[in-house]
C-alpha cells in the first residue's frame, strides 16, 4: 500500500535505496517535463488549478476532457464537466468560475511566462495573479513546465519529510513564510542526500499514490 510505503521510509539510505529503484522512471518524467510546449501551458494550468482537493487522475481526465472542446478559445461553462460523476471535481462551481477568469488572465499570464523572470519570482507572480494559486500550485505548475528547484508541499511531500525527520510535524496551515522555511529545509536535505529536490519530489509522491505521474 501507498501508505505503508511511507511509513517504512526510515533512514536517508532507505531513501537512496528507493530511489535507484525509480531513478531512471524519475528522470524521464523530468526530461518530458522540459519538453512540454508554450501551448500546452494553458492546460497545465488548468490542471493545477483543478487538482486541490481532488485526485490527481480526476483532474488529469477532465483537464484532457476541457481539451477535446477546446476550453481555452470556445466560451462555455466547464462546470458540467467538472460535475462528472465518475470523475468528480470537488467544489466544482468555485473552480469552474476559476477557470473561466483564467481565460482572460492567461493573455498576461502567457507574456510573464515568456519573461526572463526567474523561477521564484516567477511563483510570487503567480501566487498574486492566479485566482486560486497558492504556493504548492503555482510551484506544481512550473515543475509541470520545466522548472526546477520549488517544492511542492502537498500531503504525501510534508508526511515524507516527517518521516524523515526534515521537519517535526505536519503543520495545520501552510502560510508562504512557512512554505518558504519548509522549502528551505527541504533543498539542504536534498543537497545532503545528493538527489535533487525535484527528484525527491516525485519519489515521495510515488510513494504515496503508488504511482509517478505529474
């Protein structure tokens, strides 16, 4: 089980041994990263935007589902297909207005991307200018596209550093200066470890879910 596989996570050398294990599967989802077009990034946004609170494959199915109707240049209310039963957004009516007023945001969104902001000023734009971005989205979006070195601090990241004693707990609410201290703690474990931050990230979301998807 996902679960259990995190609780027997131990020590940095099972660490090590885990990820020789994905290391090769790891980087290839990495590489397909930094191949992903300028126009794919409305959708990949689309994506972060609909994964909070819901599963990965959920969002992943009506992000492609958005796509086959052309989302980003028809005008139509996505809510229905985010209603899905079978592949059920959560708070779907929030997300759906998100998602509409992404679509006349991503003109500007789209000229930043294409500025030589760098990464972490980057993610700051974003947490500002994105309704319904936070710190762990606008960092899941830009690792989605080829950046590196942000930490994604979802459940399955926070309760692997637990385990590993990078952090004492797990905090009740995530605000950006504790991201910030997280992230930090975070990057000087990956540099001790010698396995980059990025990933480490993928290794322990496999980890949780049982599977390396994005």
């Amino acid at each position: 089980m996902p679960e259990q596989a995190i609780s027997e996570l131990k020590t940095v050398t099972d660490l090590i041994t885990l990820y020789s294990r994905r290391r090769k599967e790891i980087k290839r989802r990495l590489r397909d990263f930094k191949k992903v077009k300028s126009s794919d990034y409305f959708y990949e946004l689309v994506y972060c935007l609909l994964t909070p609170q819901s599963s990965a494959e959920n969002a992943l199915y009506v992000t492609e589902e958005l796509r086959r109707n052309n989302f980003e240049k028809n005008g139509f209310n996505p809510e229905s297909i985010l209603r899905n039963r079978n592949k059920y957004i959560r708070f779907h009516k929030t997300k759906s207005k998100r998602l509409v007023a992404l679509k006349s945001s991503y003109p500007l969104i789209k000229k930043i991307l294409r500025s030589k902001i760098n990464s972490h000023d980057l993610r700051d734009w974003l947490v500002k200018n994105v309704d319904g971005f936070g710190m762990k989205e606008a960092s899941h979006f830009l690792r989605n596209i080829g950046y590196s070195d942000l930490a994604i601090l979802d459940r399955h990241i926070l309760k692997c550093l637990r385990q590993l004693k990078v952090i004492g707990g797990l905090p009740e609410s995530l605000t950006v200066k504790k991201y910030l201290q997280i992230e930090k703690k975070f990057k000087n474990f990956s540099d001790k470890c010698g396995i980059s931050m990025d990933e480490l990230d993928l290794l322990f979301w496999s980890l949780g879910t049982g599977r390396i998807l994005k």
